[in-house]
C-alpha cells in the first residue's frame, strides 16, 4: 500500500492512495470509492475520525512545516 498524508494548514490530515483505516478493535473502516479522505485534527467533528468542517467554526490553527520525526 502506498499512501500521501498532507497537514493542511487549520485543517484535517488529507490521506491519498492505497490505504486502510482501522477503529481501536482493528476493524477496516469501508472506504470504497473514496480516492481520499479528511481526518479531524481538532477534536471538534461529529464524524470522527472524519472531518466535517468543525475546525472552521471553533478557530482551530495549526500550520505545520517538515522536520525530523523524533
């Protein structure tokens, strides 16, 4: 599986290409015909783990730029 994450600036986690999306019980979330999905970074979406537009309305900020992992 190959797979793209982009941290969109005030926004949710964009996940693209081949992937699998697991609950705690490592259930398979059914993904099928979706070629990408937004995943909530601010805690506030009623979808979760699926954004749904919360971060807009609560004033969630978080710009994230490249560095080493740690």
């Amino acid at each position: 599986m190959s797979a793209e994450i982009t941290c969109s600036a005030n926004g949710p986690l964009l996940v693209r290409g081949e992937f699998q999306l697991l609950d705690p019980a490592s259930q398979t979330f059914d993904l099928e015909g979706k070629p990408a999905i937004a995943l909530c970074r601010c805690g506030h979406s009623q979808k979760k783990p699926f954004c749904d537009g919360s971060h807009k309305t609560v004033g969630f900020q978080s710009v994230v730029s490249a560095t080493t992992a740690r």
